[in-house]
C-alpha cells in the first residue's frame, strides 16, 4: 500500500489591493468625470445653437395652449 502524504503550507493569507486596481479605478473615475463635463458642455452648445427654435416652440405652445397638432404643416409643397 501506498501511503500519500499531502503537506499544505500555512500563510498569513489576506486580501491586499495592489496597485494595478487603484490605477484603474482612478483611470476610470476621471474618464467618467471627463465624459460628464464633456456632455455638460455639448448640451450647453446644443441648446445656444436652436434657442431660437427653444423660443418659437415656448410660444407655439403658450399660444395655442399646448395644441402643436395645428401648427406644423402636414404636407411639403
């Protein structure tokens, strides 16, 4: 017979964050942080560039009491 002996060694095992993941999670935050402030300004931009459509369509609708059905035209000539 065959005796097998399994020999386990014992360590002080704890769970440390080495920096590969400290590096990515900052990567990660300031690229969110990048994309939010980006967006902030495309949509500044967008609204600047069709406030005048902002503001016709503001009194379309006070004029006709939220009705839009009547204002815009339903063929192309």
């Amino acid at each position: 017979m065959f005796k097998t002996i399994a020999f386990v060694r014992y360590s002080n095992a704890s769970i440390i964050l080495d920096w590969h993941f400290f590096l990515g999670a900052l990567i990660f935050f300031i690229l969110c942080g990048v994309l939010i402030f980006q967006n902030q300004i495309w949509e500044e931009e967008e609204f600047s560039r069709n406030k005048k459509w902002y503001k016709w369509k503001a009194s379309a609708i006070k004029e006709n009491k939220g009705d839009l059905s009547g204002i815009y035209p339903t063929s192309k000539k």
